[in-house]
C-alpha cells in the first residue's frame, strides 16, 4: 500500500491520483471524505491535517495515524504533491522507516531562508539575499544589494506575495505584501520576508527524481510571469526537445544544489533563472511541480510523474525514458479586474487549432482579485499543443483571446 498525504484540488491534482492508482493500491489520508478521490484509493482516513487554530499541520496527529494504518494496512511507501505536508510527510517516512526525502532536506527546501543558506554554504550560483523582519531593515538590505529588488515570504509557493521593489519608494510596499503573504501558510514561516538581488533572464522549472542521492531530472518547463511588479504565473511550455536537456553547466548546477540541499529519496521542483552569468538557482522545493507541469511533462515526454512518485516511494530506480517528443503548454485566465464571475465562455477544439483542453476552474459567483488583493486568481486555463514553442504561444494567445469572461463588478 503506498500512502498518499493530502490530496488537494481536484483540477490541479486528480492526473497524479488516477495514475498512481494504476501503479500502486493507494490509501489516503485527508481532511475530508473522498468525493473525486474515491476511484483512485482503495480507503480514505479522514483526520485533521491542519491545527486550524494554529494554522500549522498536525504533525504528531499525522504520524500517529500513519503508524496506526501501517499496522493495518503494510505500508511501503508515503507520498505528498500538498507543499503544506511536506515536513509531515517527511517525518512519516522517516518513522515508518520507508523512503522519503528526509525532514533535514525537507526543511532546507521548505524554508526559503535555509534554501539560501545552504546553497550559500556551497558557493552556488543565486541571489543575493537578506532576510529581514520589518521595513526598515527591508529597505536597509535593498540598499545594499542594490535596486531593483525581490522581497518574498520565506515558506509561500506558487509566488503568492512576491513582488519586486525598483527603488527605495517602493520597497515599504513590497515588504507588507511579503510578509503579509507569509501569514497564508504555514505557522513556522510567518512574519519577516527575504529581500533578493532580482536577476534577469528566462525562467524555467525542473522537476526531478532523486534515488539515492542521485539527481534525475524529468520534466524541464519554460516558464511565463506577468502582472508587474508581481510574479504571477500565467503559463508554461514544456518542449520534449529543448536543447537545455543537454546543457553541462545546468546540470552541474541542479546537481550540486540538491546535495547542497541534503535530499534523499523523492521529486523536487526547482526554478532557475538563465543569466547572463549561467544558471542561478531561484528555490529548491521539496514536492513535485504545480500548475499541472508534470502533466504538460506526461503529455510532451511520456514520462508520468506519477509512476515516477510511486517508484521513489518504494526505493525503486524510476525509467524516464522519453517516449514521446512533443510540444505542450498551457495558460492560465485570469480576469481584467477584480470582480464576481457570471459567465465563462470556453473556445471549442473547432475554433482553436491545436487546443487540447480548455476548463474553468472556479464556479460561477466566485469572487476573484488581482494581486496585491489577492493572488492565483485564475478563473480558467487552456492547454496547447504545436509544433514549436512559439507556435504553442501562439496557439494559448489565440485560445485564451476567445475566451470570454462576464465579471460583476465588486464593491470594496
């Protein structure tokens, strides 16, 4: 039985259950009964993954029902895709004895602020950093990495309170929007942000196994943000044939990182930023990649993440064998101002050459806000496939301008 932590949303998440149900019998153990779930598990052990008074993970509750399920139920491996059960997960593993990326590599990813400190220690390529607990220490870092800069929370994902200070006008500002930011996670992260060097080039994300302290990438995405000064992520584009796949000094870098990181046994999403210095390294994180990447990954490569997931968990060596060589990206809908959605109109496959898969996200009435009032404020997203990246771009532009989205206007 392999268990599974936390099973999240079901538009982002339901790809990565329903093949690991094809691989290994499943048990979850989540916060609510299953719904979508139910298909892909062969049990469900409701319990309270989040201390809702403290807003931190029921750490102690969580393997003290994990250890009760393996008495049950053999348990030969743990899994999580939720960055909120990461550390938890980690300590499972660890006292089930099974494999897992191990709490002290957990902690060095999970935290932004260690991430820095132990690539820091071996001398690999970031950026300069401070971390910080009030504006005014805020505004005495930027001054001497030097503007512009980034300011983020230290335990956020999905970029949810990053926002980028050109001047010293500025950066009052981005550091309420970090560290409030900081206060929608985890308890041990809040307060206080990181004040970053900003570094410029493209950004790309790799997610990778690691076996034995082995580090095997899988799944290389180019990456768009938008939303200025904010770090948005509105699309991906994964190309089975990018020639970074064969770049030395990137692999190096990747390579180095997570030993720096400490990890053993599991999938890792890192973001880089090609400079004109090489490769900086943005974050390690300690789980497999959101936006549903890996699924671009699958459709482009054939390469599942999930049956990758469910090898690393029983300590076999994964196969990532490409078998496929195509071009998939994806972007994400968000509306042209804040307000409560009526109506979502998707473009059909008919209108649309090369659309794969076009879904609304949110139900009709949701209340949606740009950053800073709010953040992932996605209320659909098209996947394409072509024949290049740019003409995959050019294949989301089209999608997502026949898109049609009816707002009412909000009143705060």
């Amino acid at each position: 039985m392999l268990l599974v932590i936390g099973s999240s949303g079901q538009h982002y998440r339901e790809y990565l259950l329903e093949s690991a149900a094809r691989k290994a019998p499943l048990w979850l153990l989540d916060g609510v009964e299953s719904t979508w779930q139910k298909p892909y598990v062969q049990g469900t052990t409701v319990v309270p993954l989040l201390d809702r008074r403290r807003l931190i993970p029921n750490q102690e509750l969580l393997v003290e029902t994990a250890v009760e399920l393996a008495i049950q139920h053999p348990v030969d491996g743990v899994w999580t895709y939720d960055e909120t059960l990461v550390v938890s997960t980690a300590n499972i593993a660890e006292v089930l004895g099974v494999p897992g990326l191990g709490s002290e590599g957990v902690q060095n990813c999970r935290n932004k602020h260690r991430n820095r400190m132990a690539l820091t220690a071996a001398g690999l390529p970031q950026p300069r950093f401070a971390y910080v607990t009030d504006a005014a220490e805020a505004r005495k870092a930027a001054e001497h990495i030097g503007y512009p800069v980034v300011v983020k929370p230290r335990g956020a994902g999905a970029s949810i309170g990053v926002v980028r200070a050109q001047s010293p006008d500025e950066i009052e500002h981005a550091f309420a929007v970090a560290e409030e930011g900081s206060f929608g996670g985890a308890k041990a992260y809040e307060g206080g942000a990181l004040v970053e060097e900003m570094v410029f080039g493209p950004e790309i994300s790799i997610d990778a196994a690691v076996h034995r302290g082995e580090y095997l990438p899988f799944c290389l995405a180019r990456k768009v943000v938008g939303m200025e000064p904010y770090f948005e992520e509105i699309g991906h584009v994964v190309d089975a044939e990018d020639p970074l796949w064969d770049d030395k000094e990137l692999r190096h870098v990747l390579e180095e990182g997570h030993r720096a990181a400490g990890v053993r046994d599991g999938i890792t999403h890192t973001e880089v930023k090609l400079t004109d210095r090489g490769p900086v390294i943005v974050e390690i994180n300690a789980r497999i990649g959101g936006d549903l990447i890996p699924y671009l990954g699958k459709l482009a490569t054939g390469v599942d993440p999930a049956y990758v997931a469910v090898d690393l968990a029983r300590d076999i060596r994964p196969d990532l064998t490409r078998t496929r060589q195509a071009v998939f990206g994806i972007r994400f809908l968000y509306p042209p101002r804040d307000g409560r959605i009526r109506e979502v109109r998707l473009p059909g496959k008919d209108q649309v050459p090369g659309l794969f898969k076009a879904v609304q996200v949110v139900p009709d009435g949701t209340e949606l806000r740009l950053p800073p009032r709010g953040f992932l404020s996605r209320y659909a997203f098209v996947i394409c496939r072509a024949g290049s990246p740019a003409d995959c771009q050019a294949a989301l532009d089209q999608a997502a301008a026949q898109t049609v989205v009816e707002l009412d206007p909000l009143d705060d």
